[in-house]
C-alpha cells in the first residue's frame, strides 16, 4: 500500500507565480536603473562643453587680472571692484557681467569692454575652419569678478562664471589669491 501511495504523490517542479512575478519586479527595476544611468551620463556628456567653456573663461579673468598687476597697465589700488565691499574705486566691474572682447586696456570685465564674445562652431560642412563656419554671440553666460582685500597686500580673487543647462543654471567658481608682489 505504501507503494501505491508513494506512487501517486507527484512532485511538481518549476516555479510558481509568485516566484515569477517578484522576478519580474526585480528585473523592471533593474532595467529603469540601468536606462537612468544611461540618461544622466548622456545629460553630463552634453554639459560638459559648457562646464569646460565656463572654466576657461574663468581662468581667462584671473590672468586678465594678474597681466594687469604684472605688466603695471594698473596699480595696485586699482586691482579692486568698481564699488567692491566698501566703495572700492578699482576698474573691474561689479556683479554678473556679459562674457566679452576685452576692450582697449586689454582687460576683461572693465568699463571699456568691446561686443559680446563669438562662439566658433562648424557649418553645414561638419569642418571648423572653412569659410561655411557659424559665428553666434555667447549668451547665457555671465562672468563676475570679485576682488576682496585680505591685507594689504593680498588680495582674494574670486571668479564666477553662470551658464545655463537644460537641467537649470550652473555656475563655476576660481578662486585665487593675489599678492602687491609681481
């Protein structure tokens, strides 16, 4: 009788459809994760050249600044804000300016600044150089340059470039110091 019975209890094998719906959650979350991450490097690839345009134009300002001091075109009271903290009376203008030509002095972010500066992209060739090459004025980037006095003979020197993204306004920021010292 034993026999009988052992003979009709059959296992059953595979998995149940719980098993198989938990499976399924797991790889649909695993799979959004995945498509995220895609998505946020394509986002940060497209970025970038904005990110390494604002740190040029960031250090472009600092070593405006610094060709000023070095070559003596200013002095040393006149490496300062407009206005600055308390009514400064330097020559480089205060708050978030338009990225510029430098102007007659050879100065950026000053009173005397020429058009706004032109970003150089490829015509309809896909080649940079040829004469199809598209000339469009940099906008939505602003440059600021703040100079605070740490001493008197040092100064902070602080460069902040705005730019726009698709996901908001970013910003980066040089700071360096400046010395009376050539």
């Amino acid at each position: 009788m034993e026999e009988l019975m052992a003979a009709r209890t059959t296992r059953d094998e595979g998995f149940s459809l719980i098993e198989v719906s938990i499976a399924i959650v797991i790889l649909a979350v695993g799979a959004l994760a995945m498509a995220g991450g895609i998505a946020l490097g394509a986002r940060r690839l497209t970025g970038s050249q904005d990110q390494i345009m604002a740190s040029e134009r960031a250090a472009e300002a600092a070593e405006s600044v610094f060709k000023a001091r070095d070559n003596r075109t200013l002095t040393w009271a006149q490496i300062r804000n407009v206005a600055g903290a308390a009514n400064d009376n330097g020559i480089f203008l205060d708050g978030p300016q338009p990225i510029r030509e430098p102007g007659p002095d050879g100065l950026i972010n000053t009173a005397d600044d020429g058009d706004l500066v032109e970003v150089l992209r490829p015509g309809p060739d896909g080649l940079l150089g040829t004469d199809d090459d598209v000339r469009t004025p940099l906008f939505g980037m602003t440059r600021e340059i703040e100079i605070r006095d740490l001493s008197p003979t040092l100064r902070q020197l602080r460069v902040i470039v705005r730019y726009r993204t698709p996901s908001g306004q970013e910003e980066f920021v040089l700071t360096t110091y400046i010395s009376a010292y050539a």
